[in-house]
C-alpha cells in the first residue's frame, strides 16, 4: 500500500516537473518570440520582446522565435533597362530587421519566406528606379541617390510583411556580356588606331629628324672640304714661298735636292725600268766632274743672259 503511493507520488512529481519544465522557455537579447495558441497569437501576451525567463501553457501553447539582428537579403544579377535603352546586369541587397513579429509570423511564417518575399520586393524596386535613369546617373553621378529612392521604395512594400528595411545598396553595375565584348572590341579598335596615329605621328618626325640630319652632315662635310681645300692651298703657297726663297738663296743646293726628289720617286724598288744613257742630264750627280760641269755651265747661264 505504502509503495504504491510512494509510486503514485513520484509519478505525479515526474508530471509536475515537466509540466513546469514546459511551462518555461527564456528569450535571448537576439531575439524575439511569438506565443502561440493552437496556431494563433495568445491575446495580450503573443508578443513577446524582452529577454530573459517566461511562461507558457504547456501541450496547449508553443513558442516561435525570430532573430531580433538586422538581416540581409542579396538578389542575384538582374539585367534592367536604364533611360537610355542601355541593358546593364545589376547586382544589388537589402537588410533588414523584423519589426513586427506577430505581423511577420501571419504573412511569411518564417525567414526563408521572407527572404523570398523581399527578393521580389528589391527586384521591383530595383527595375523601377533603374529605368528613370541613364547608364552614366546609375554608374557616377547619382548612384547614392538611386539606392535611396530603392531603399524607400523597398521599405514601403515590406512593411507589409512586418519588417524594415535599413539599407540597400547596389554593389555592381556592368553591361552584359555579350555588350561588354562589343564595347571592348571598340575599345580595342579605337586604341589601336590611335596607337597607329601616334606611329604615323613618330613616323614623320623621325623622317624629318633624318632628313635635318643628312642636311647637316652635307653642309658640315662641305664646309669641312672648303676649310681643308682653303688650308691645303695656302699650305701649298706657303711651300712654294718656302721653296722659291730656298732656290733665290743657294740655287745649287735647291737643283740638287731636287733631283733628289725625282730619283727617291722613281727608283723604287721592283717598279723601275729605265732605257736611258748613264750620262743623260738626269744622272748629272752621279758623276762628281760631270756634275761640277753641269753646275759650271749652269752658273755660266744666267751671266751669258746678262751679257747678252
């Protein structure tokens, strides 16, 4: 009898242990949590925002949680149309935060469909304010500004679902690929007649450079010649002076080194023939009496000229 309520007792204990276990569920400070009734809000308390320790009717109610943390929502590459009929791929996002939890459990239940929900919402709102501008306001000019207008115009659509939106951003802007190729084969076109032009351009400088050059070198060259001939015809005139006061002087010394002269010249080495007598006017020297004949008779010249 007596184990049997001893039984009955911790049976009953055990009960009250997870009833009250099950009564009690705590909220972190990153969250936020939803107290639900058989799938619907409990009245008065269904929201619940403040961290710590709370209650709950066991088996008839349950908790779900939401992260209280801004949250993010990236779109994948979009082409849009912009005000000049250019196509651009745009790769944009949005954070977020949950503002209204009971709204948000009863529209899109949880993050994931929220998530999908606010993809559509920056897709709109992406192509909306895109299309009232031109390539160079969505990439320079006024890109802040558009992604304030997208931001607005975001946040407007997702209050519906209990959340804000904080930010929105467009983190890429690029033509599409098959434009990007075309603009860089224009790109590349233009680049290279420029490079042609600027070939051209050096082209013709350095023909001009070429053509100063040779000028000058001929004109040098020429004047150089002038110079040299002007200074060999006064060397030769300075020699001839020398030479005429050496003869005026010692006409005897002056006739014989003459003649030394013409025979160095021409009696070289395996380069002579010569037919003549040995007692030509040539050999004159060769013949010490002769030469002193020669040289009487050459003496006797100029005073028979004065006589005569």
């Amino acid at each position: 009898m007596r184990s049997g309520l001893l039984f009955a007792l911790a049976v009953a204990l055990l009960i009250g242990v997870i009833a009250v276990g099950g009564a009690l569920f705590t909220v972190s400070q990153t969250e936020q949590a939803v107290v639900l009734r058989f799938g619907e809000p409990v009245p008065g308390r269904g929201l619940i925002t403040e961290p710590g320790l709370h209650f709950k009717f066991p088996l008839v109610e349950n908790v779900v949680t939401f992260d209280n943390r801004i949250l993010d929502v990236e779109s994948p590459n979009l082409e849009v149309l912009a005000a000049d009929n250019q196509r651009l791929e745009v790769d944009s996002f949005i954070r977020y935060r949950i503002v209204d939890a009971l709204r948000f459990y009863q529209t899109v239940n949880s993050v994931m469909g929220a998530n999908n929900q606010l993809g559509s919402v920056l897709n709109s709102a992406v192509r909306r304010v895109l299309s009232e501008a031109n390539q160079q306001q969505i990439v320079r000019d006024e890109r802040a500004g558009l992604m304030v207008k997208i931001k607005e115009q975001a946040d407007r659509e997702a209050r519906k679902f209990g959340v804000q939106v904080v930010d929105a951003r467009i983190r890429r802007v690029d033509l599409p690929q098959q434009i990007s190729e075309k603009v860089f084969g224009r790109m590349q076109t233009e680049r290279q007649r420029e490079a042609a032009e600027y070939r051209a351009q050096g082209s013709e400088q350095a023909q001009k450079i070429t053509a100063r050059a040779d000028r000058d070198v001929v004109v040098l060259k020429a004047e150089a010649q002038q110079k040299a001939d002007q200074m060999k015809g006064e060397g030769d005139a300075e020699r001839n002076r020398i030479f005429a006061e050496a003869f005026g002087r010692d006409p005897d010394f002056f006739a014989f080194y003459r003649s030394m002269q013409a025979y160095e010249s021409a009696f070289k080495p395996g380069e002579t023939r010569f037919l003549i007598s040995p007692r030509s006017e040539f050999f004159r020297f060769f013949s010490a009496p002769e030469a002193s004949a020669v040289l009487s008779a050459d003496q006797s010249e100029p005073e028979r000229n004065q006589k005569k």
